[in-house]
C-alpha cells in the first residue's frame, strides 16, 4: 500500500456515464488505494475513458436476483481492502473531505461506516441550501450488508438496490462532502425519477417490503417515510424551513422538482390500487343504458 494514498477502493458503478466518468476518476486516482469502475454494459466510451484515466473496469451483469449491484462490489471488488467508497459516475469528493478522511484514517476505527452529505448540484448549479442528502457511502465491507428484500418484482431500479442504505450498527457522520454534479441534461433527473417512483409506488401495495426499507433509511428518511401529504411536506420542508428560497431560481426549481416526484409516486401508487370490482367482497351493479 502507497503511504500516501487512503487505505480505500473506491467502486464506481457505471452505465453509459462517459459525459462525467473523467472527471470522476481524475477527482480520486491519486487520493485512493485503488479506483475501479464497475460497468453495466455502456454503449458509450465510458469504459475506454475510465481506462485511459487510470481506472480498472470491471465489466458487470446482473442475473436477476440478490446480490445487486452494490453488495457485488462488496464481494468482489478488492475484497483485501476492508474500506469501501462508492461514487457515482458523476460525483467527485470534495478537498475538505480528501482531508477530513486522512485526518480519520491517521488512527484506529471504531465505527462500520460513514455517512457523508452531497453537494448537490441541480440544473447546473450547486445548491447551498434546501434538502440535504446523505450517503452511507464508505462502508466496511466486513461489518456491512445490504438487505436483501421481496422487491424483485418491482418495477424501476432493476440491478441496482433501492432508496435505502447498508445496514451497518456503528455510523459516524462526516462535515465535508461528495460533490454530485450531473453535466447530462436536466431531462435525465426526471428520465431517473419518473423510473424511481414507479418502484416507490409498487411499494406502497406491498407494505411488509416497504416497512423491511423504513427499517433500512435514515433516521430523516424514517420520519419522511411515515409523513402524510408528502408532495406539500417535501415542498416546505426543502424551501421554507431548510431555506432552499436563499439558492434563487435553482432552489425554487429543485424544491418543486422534488415535490413532483413525491406527487408521481402518489399518483402512481392510487392508479395501481385494485378496482371497486376486483375487492373481495364488493359486488359491483350493472346498469343498462337503453
């Protein structure tokens, strides 16, 4: 191991993110132990850019079933190494967290995992205030899982596990954060969503998959999970009370967008609940127009 670089994998899963993937490795391959991109089959140059960068590629098929992508990585991708970051292909680790991750790893660790925040990035420009989102993104792999649940049925995510985090007992959360910024059109946040609440919405038919994933969220997440008029919560709590009016156009934008999502899942969910003549028990008249 190089005394100058984190004791760290770090495990980027992939598909079809050459617009980002560059920038992404350039951001830790001087910063970390080993860099390894984990591909879905891109039909773009993702793999040759993540190569040429310095990553390895490892190519990824998913076969339908538990592991999903990310415990695969935990199996697989150097499992000599303990430590554990994922990124996204769009993400890159901010300065202060490269220094706030040597200053933990300088001695023994006591805790499993770690929480980090995102700075989030929304129609191309960073977001200061409003919802803040936290990974579980720094895992050691011999005391995390992910859970293993009833939803591989469900519409939307497909080989990657859902809205919810490893399981791990021992969290510390660090101040400095990934920064996640997406160069693809906005039209691509709402392509990933739209996808999203479909799998949000199959969960509300099937409520002991869903409370096996209340159990696996955060403990904001848990509180969310539970709120009712959730498109009108999400909407207040992002722009009034976390301030997200002070980002301006791009804190209005991103605080709706949020809050038509947990309208889609609504949505979806009451559209997909049986009919008055599929109830048992319900008997339905039927009239004759003459």
């Amino acid at each position: 191991m190089s005394p100058s670089k984190l004791p760290i994998v770090v495990a980027i899963p992939t598909k079809n993110e050459a617009e980002n993937i560059a920038r992404t490795v350039r951001s830790v391959i001087d910063h970390f132990e080993a860099v390894v991109v984990v591909d879905s089959d891109s039909t773009d140059e993702t793999c040759k850019i993540a190569a040429e960068e310095g990553a390895e590629v490892v190519p990824y098929t998913w076969d339908g079933g538990y592991p999903k992508k990310k415990q695969w990585c935990l199996d697989h991708v150097h499992p000599q190494i303990p430590w554990l970051l994922f990124l996204d292909g769009d993400e890159t680790p901010s300065p202060e967290l490269l220094a706030e991750l040597r200053h933990c790893f300088s001695r023994p660790l006591k805790v499993a995992a770690f929480d980090i925040p995102l700075g989030y990035w929304f129609a191309g420009r960073r977001l200061r205030h409003g919802y803040t989102i936290v990974k579980r993104a720094l895992l050691d792999r011999t005391r995390c899982h992910f859970p293993v649940l009833g939803d591989l049925d469900a519409p939307g995510m497909g080989e990657q596990e859902g809205h919810y985090q490893p399981i791990a007992e021992h969290v510390w959360r660090l101040k400095s954060p990934i920064e996640h910024e997406d160069l693809d059109p906005v039209r691509t946040w709402f392509d990933r969503h739209n996808r999203y609440s479909d799998w949000e919405a199959w969960l509300e038919h099937h409520p002991e998959v869903k409370e096996e994933i209340r159990q696996a969220k955060t403990r904001q997440g848990q509180l969310f999970h539970k709120a009712p008029f959730k498109p009108l919560v999400s909407f207040a709590y992002a722009y009034l009370y976390k301030r997200g009016f002070l980002d301006g156009r791009a804190g209005f934008d991103y605080a709706l967008a949020m809050s038509f999502y947990r309208w889609q899942i609504g949505l979806k969910a009451r559209e997909g609940e049986p009919s008055e003549a599929g109830r048992p028990g319900v008997t339905v008249a039927r009239v004759t127009i003459r």
